[in-house]
C-alpha cells in the first residue's frame, strides 16, 4: 500500500482485533477450551472473526459452524479453509437474528472480548439463544477483558498512534455514554482524513455472570491475565 492510499478504517480495526494476534489468541485460550469438547462433538464458534479458533477446533476434531457478521471476515476466514482444506461451515449472518437448530451444540464458545461490541440487552438476548441451541448440560464458554480494568488503573490513553506505516493511523477517546456503559473511540486514517467511530461496551466478571440467562448454571472462571477472563457456564 502507497503513503497516498485510503484504507477502510473499518476493515482495519477488524484485521487489527480478529488477525494481527490470532496465533497469540490461540495460543492462549486453547488448552482452556481443549477441556469441554471431545471429537465429533459439534462446536458453534460466536463471532469467529477469520476463524482461528475454528481451525482449531476442526483440528480438534470438532465439528464447526462459525458465524460472524462482517462479510470482510467471512471472506478471509472461506479463503483460508479453502487453502486449508478444511470443512468448517462459515455463515455470514448477525449472530442476534440468524436461525440455529435447537439443541445441536455440544459446545459454544465467545471469544476474542466479542462481549465488548454487544450491549447488555443484546448480550443477554444472545444467551438465550445458545440457551436454545445448547445440548442439555453441555456448556457455554465466553472470553472477555474487564472494560474498566485500564481505567480504574490509570493507563488508558486518550490518545495513540495505532499504525506508523505503511498508513498513519490514530486513536483518540471521545467519551463515555453512562447510559448505555459504552465509551467511544475516534480512529483515523491520516492520510486520507477518514475516521471511524468505535463503540466499546464495559464489562465485568460480576456484569458477565449478572447478564447470563437463568437456565446456565455459572461453573467456573479461569483468570487469564489481571483483566482477562474465560468464564464456563453450564446448560441446566
């Protein structure tokens, strides 16, 4: 990409979240995850960006169906089961409204602080349908990062530089919406002066668990890091 080419901002920040880290992602997660699925099982990833952790799952030897909203996603996450050869089932859809089969899930997983772009309304709707989708004592696993971790501590900055090259581009907190527990960010592509607006929701573990439908049973958190959790909820 030339100094003088636009981006799409928002395209960007999808990269940025869901690809640059994914290794790093799985890395991670996966020996947490490995624990509540066994071949064969039918795993619903939530929110699969371009779908690390389901190629992980199918080399688990689960069975996947992987939903997300962007087609920006989707497209890359397609492209590279094509080059893998692999069968995961990518559905383009908004994961609120798309339809899923009662009681087909062995296991759903919401990873990658996908919680964070969701209101508590949303969220709570979302539940209910992996209640719906959910195998009976079969369990429902989220990730998230505590939303107010890095302003309690002090060391959000209202403003960064996300990328030098080969495009400058720039983050500044615009503010924080009380009332709906969301704040936003401003990026900016300095070289052809878009921006985009970027809606965070704050979480945190008491929040997450508060927000979970009555018919899963909380069963455990595993603390990642200081500001990051992956909490096990189980169908009743």
């Amino acid at each position: 990409m030339s100094q003088d080419e636009s981006i799409t901002l928002y395209n960007w920040i999808l990269q940025e979240f869901t690809t640059s880290r994914r290794a790093e992602f799985v890395n991670l997660i996966a020996p947490h995850i490995k624990l509540f699925f066994q071949p064969r099982d039918h795993v619903l990833d939530l929110c699969c960006g371009t779908g690390p952790i389901s190629f992980w799952l199918e080399g688990q030897g689960a069975y996947v169906t992987a939903i997300d909203f962007a087609p920006y996603m989707i497209d890359l996450a397609r492209q590279e089961a094509a080059r893998l050869g692999s069968a995961v089932n990518f559905v383009q859809a908004d994961v609120l409204s798309h339809p899923l089969p009662a009681e087909e899930f062995d296991l759903v997983v919401f990873l990658g602080n996908t919680v964070s772009d969701f209101s508590l309304q949303s969220f709570r709707r979302l539940s209910y349908k992996v209640k719906d989708a959910l195998k009976p004592n079969k369990q429902f696993i989220i990730h998230y990062i505590d939303g107010l971790y890095s302003f309690i501590q002090g060391n959000y900055p209202k403003e960064s530089i996300q990328q030098e090259t080969p495009i400058r581009i720039t983050r500044c907190f615009k503010g924080y919406l009380p009332e709906t527990g969301a704040y936003i960010d401003v990026y900016k592509n300095e070289a052809s002066g878009e921006v985009y607006e970027y809606t965070s929701y704050l979480y945190t573990p008491p929040l997450v668990r508060l927000a979970i439908n009555e018919s899963f049973k909380f069963e455990q958190s595993i603390v990642l890091t200081p500001r990051s959790f992956v909490d096990v909820f189980v169908k009743q």
